[in-house]
C-alpha cells in the first residue's frame, strides 16, 4: 500500500532507553496503530540528546528540519507535526521555527498544539492523574515535577495548580525543576498544608534525567533529598506522561486536528 502521507512525531528526546520506549516509543505505537496508512517517523528538539544518544549508541536522531528534509527525498509533501511537548515553551517554538525553513516546499505541513494548551486539555490532564493517584487524600501530598520554562508558558503550571485545587484535589502541588515554582516553594506549600507523605512524580512527557536525578536522586539537591530533610516521606513514582494511555488519546486527539 502506498503511504504518500506522514506524521512527524516530534519530542524533547530522552537518552534513557527504558523511558524513550516506555513514554515516546509508546506514544508514537499509539499513532502508528491509529494512522496505519500514514508514515510515521521521529524526532527530536534537544541537540544534548541527539549528540548523547549518537555518541554511545551511534544512533542518530534527527531534528525536526533534518525530518522533514528527509521526507521531502522521498517525495512525501503531506505532513502533520505531533509535539509531545507539554507546554508551548522554547522546545516547541524550536518546532515552529524549524518547519517554517522548509514549509514552502510542502503542500500541507501542519503543526498540532502541545499537551497543554486549551483550557479543557488541562481538565482533562487533571483528571487522569486524580484518578490515577487517588485524589483527593488527606494523608498525602502529590506532588507534580514539571520541566518549566523562562517563555511566558510557564505560566501553565500555576494555573495547573490552582485547577486541580478548583477540582476539588486539594492535596496536589505542582513546581518546576528549572523555573517558577521551584521546590522551595512547593516544599514550603506542602509543609504549610500540614501533610507528613508526599509522593513525588514528573509532569513530564517522559520520565528520564530530570525525574530520575533531579527529583527521585539521592543527591542533596535533589526533590526527594531535600523533602527528607524537612521531615516528609517520601514516595517517587518514576512514571512519564507517555505512560498513561488516556495521555496518548489526548495526543492522538491533537494529532487528529491537524490531519
């Protein structure tokens, strides 16, 4: 069967194996299965990954130009862009700007949004987690590890935080590991709300580096660390975005907007 058309699925990256097939390899099986006529390729945002990956696995990845320019080769000129970004942050302002170098070539490239982008997207992520841990609880805080960013989009995780407690989710915080909230600010949250549990798990696609050092290490700078160390027990769950298959529907809805 010919497939003239294709679907770019592009992320972030990850350089952890387990992970990259647990949360992306799973997102994109979840388009393959649903697109069965359409090619399907990947790519990845993050030159550190790509290089990281290609050093130790000589693997290479492309990124979303060197993607698209191979599927112009082969005579592919119907493209859809998946981001399994969560935010609109500079990881997918570096999708826009790539596709815009080689758009004219193409007779549709189109461009989904990231996970969280309408107000309903963020309802929706809301509830699959409440779900998934059990909230509300009173004996425990969740405690969401979003990446962050120093754009403007960051501005999602607040509002994340104030619509799980509109929802009634009282017990869950959400920081970010490299921006506004930062851990200090949540721990300093959890610690005022009375709660001596947390669980510690990432609001990120995937579930790699910042998850498994920056939040569950055992380095003093670490979420984990530095919630024992004012007395909370902890509990992290190492488990990405890609893994909950009512994520991968949320994408695969996104994806379908833009075919």
């Amino acid at each position: 069967m010919r497939r003239s058309k294709a679907i770019l699925v592009v992320s972030f990256g990850t350089s952890h194996s387990d992970a990259l097939e647990k949360n992306i390899g799973a997102i994109e099986n979840s388009v393959k299965e649903a697109f069965p006529n359409r090619i399907v390729r990947r790519a990845f945002t993050s030159g550190t990954v790509r290089e990281k990956i290609w050093k130790r696995d000589h693997i290479r990845v492309d990124d979303v130009h060197e993607a698209l320019e191979r599927l112009l080769s082969e005579n592919i000129f119907d493209v859809a862009v998946l981001p399994t970004h969560v935010i609109g942050g500079e990881e997918y302002e570096k999708i826009i700007a790539q596709c815009a170098i080689c758009a004219s070539s193409f007779d549709r490239l189109r461009i989904g949004v990231p996970l969280l982008s309408s107000t309903e997207d963020f309802f929706r992520v809301i509830r699959i987690l409440a779900r998934a841990f059990d909230c509300p609880r009173r004996d425990c805080a969740l405690v969401l590890m979003g990446h962050g960013s120093e754009t403007s989009a960051n501005t999602a995780y607040a509002a994340m935080d104030y619509m799980f407690k509109q929802s009634g989710f009282f017990n869950v915080f959400v920081g970010t590991v490299e921006a506004y909230p930062k851990v200090d600010v949540v721990l300093e949250q959890v610690r005022h709300a009375g709660y001596r549990k947390a669980v510690l798990t990432p609001l990120m696609t995937v579930a790699g580096e910042h998850a498994a050092h920056d939040m569950a290490g055992s380095g003093e700078k670490s979420w984990k660390t530095i919630f024992q160390a004012a007395g909370i027990s902890v509990t992290p769950v190492l488990r990405g975005l890609g893994e909950y298959p009512e994520i991968r529907s949320l994408y695969l809805e996104h994806l379908k907007a833009v075919l």
